[in-house]
C-alpha cells in the first residue's frame, strides 16, 4: 500500500480501488444474477402457460415472508415477481390462473382429507408423513401442491358465481 509522505494516509488512487471498485464489482454481480434470475422466470412461466389449460397457485404472503428470518430465500427466489410473470402470461393466452388458500395443504391428507400431518414450527422439519386415518404416506410438498390442485379444481367446478340484479 502506498502512503503519501510522513502522515501515513493512504493516496486517494488506492482508496479509490480499495473502496469504489469493489463496490461497482458487487453491484455487477448482482445485476447479472437479477438479469438472470428474471429470464428464468420468463422462460418457466411461458412454459408453464403453454403446457397447462388452468394454474393453480398458492396464496404465499411474498412481502411478509421477506420480513422474516427467510427474507433473504424469498427475495432471492423472486416468488413474487414470478407469480406476476404467470398471472400476466395466462391472461394474454387465455388460461385459467387462480391464487387459492393453502392452509393446512400441507397437513391435510390428500386422500382422505384429515388433518394429521405434521403440525407447529417444529413439524416444518419433518419432510414426510403417514396419514394416522387411512395408513398411506407423504411427502410434504407433493401433498401440498396435490390439496392445491383439488381446491383449485373444485373452484373451477363451482363456476363464476351469478351475478343477482
């Protein structure tokens, strides 16, 4: 490191690399993941929109979520960004997207709908369950993503409601 005379304080060329570089290299970085991060997401939403007649999603808090101790993984993932991607392209292709309730989807059987799966905080941990009502066995997600589907079926079943005059 250079020092500039008897005072010991560094020249402002190696401040400037010590502090402003490095600064322009981190925001770079992180451009480059958003930019790919948002093609990725265009490119499984256009998927996703032109294999499927009807979407059904979740209804995930993406704000509240990002003031938690997830904040970091929600942000990163970009769930919200993805959902506008999606709600967006199916109404330009005219496909079905609804957001629907997934509580308890996870601890509701997918088969005979009781709720004994995993409970609490600390059932968050444990990835896979058998139902104490019919015997058969789960996996978290999967049972979650098949009792969202079913809700979302059935909406799709009840049709738009009447409007009365």
């Amino acid at each position: 490191m250079l020092y500039s005379g008897a005072k010991g304080t560094m020249t402002p060329n190696n401040r400037l690399q010590r502090t402003v570089l490095p600064r322009r290299r981190v925001r770079a970085l992180c451009a480059k993941a958003a930019n790919r991060r948002k093609d990725q997401h265009h490119k499984h939403s256009t998927a996703l929109v032109r294999q499927y007649d009807a979407i059904f999603v979740g209804h995930v808090n993406a704000l509240a979520l990002a003031k938690t101790r997830m904040a970091q993984c929600v942000l990163d993932a970009g769930w919200g960004m993805f959902r506008t991607m999606l709600r967006y392209k199916c109404d330009d292709a005219g496909v079905w997207f609804e957001e629907v309730n997934e509580a308890y989807s996870t601890q509701s059987c997918s088969c005979c709908q009781s709720r004994t799966g995993p409970k609490g905080v600390a059932g968050l941990g444990i990835r896979e369950w058998a139902c104490e009502v019919c015997g058969a066995y789960h996996h978290r997600d999967i049972n979650a993503a098949i009792n969202i589907l079913a809700v979302g079926r059935g909406r799709l079943a009840g049709g738009i409601p009447a409007l009365s005059a």
